[in-house]
C-alpha cells in the first residue's frame, strides 16, 4: 500500500464502521457505540507511540517550521502522498517523500494490526448491528 493511501484505508474502515442513517434521532442511539469504536481505534493506534522515528520526526518539525518536540509525530495530514502542516503549508520535496516511504510500512502494518484486533472487530459489529437495526426501523417508518 502506498503510503498516502493509508489514512485513506483508515478513514475507509472508520467510515464503513460508523455509517448510519441520516436522521438526527437515529444518530443520537447511535453514537455512543460510535464514540467507544474512535476512541478504541484511535487509543490502539496511538499505543505503538509516533508514526515517524525521531529522525523522520526532526524533518518534518523543521519542514513545517514546528519547534523540536513540538509535534506528536501522530498527527498527520496527508493527501496523495502529500504532507500539509498544521498552519496549511505543503511540504513536497524529496527528503519529505523518502520519510513518508520509509513510515508507510511501519504506519500501514500498525494500522492493519488494530484494525483486526478482535476488541476492535467486536466495536465494529456493535456499530454496524445498531446502524442496520436504525436503518431498518427508517424504512419501517417510511412504510407507514
């Protein structure tokens, strides 16, 4: 997987697992098993500490302009292999490509590794069950 394809496939499964219908009452039963699968997805991913390695870490800190220490080395805004800092600025030359190549790996293995976690696949069938019985009771509503 390429690296900028891997916040994508995170953002997929995420969106799959929270898909619900539309209506604000629907949403609100809805939420609560929704907040428990971010926040699991979200804690397991961080466990395993930054994306980057310090090295990888320092270049991004100096291309973004963010003082050493400054950044989590977690948050990262990326777009078809594109990193964007906080403030909006782009940062595309080599020496960012090579970091995120070499962290594409390490970012891709640790997200596949939560993502089959078995507390995790267990949140995500809690959400999708509550999602498809809300989506039901919709088109129930609508028949009469």
């Amino acid at each position: 997987m390429k690296a900028q394809s891997i916040p994508a496939a995170a953002l997929a499964a995420l969106a799959l697992a929270l898909a619900a219908p539309a209506a604000a009452p629907v949403q609100a039963r809805a939420e609560p098993q929704e907040e428990e699968l971010s926040t699991l997805i979200d804690r397991n991913l961080r466990a395993g500490g930054s994306w980057f390695t310090p090295a990888e870490r320092a270049v991004i800190e100096r291309k973004c302009g963010y003082a050493p220490g400054e950044w989590d080395g977690f948050e990262a805004n990326l777009s078809r292999g594109i990193f964007t800092c906080r403030d909006g600025r782009v940062v595309d030359d080599p020496e960012v490509r090579a970091v995120l190549r070499a962290a594409a790996p390490r970012i891709e293995a640790r997200v596949e590794a939560v993502m089959k976690r078995a507390d995790v696949a267990a949140a995500i069938a809690r959400v999708a069950e509550v999602a498809a019985a809300e989506a039901l009771a919709g088109v129930e509503s609508r028949r009469r």
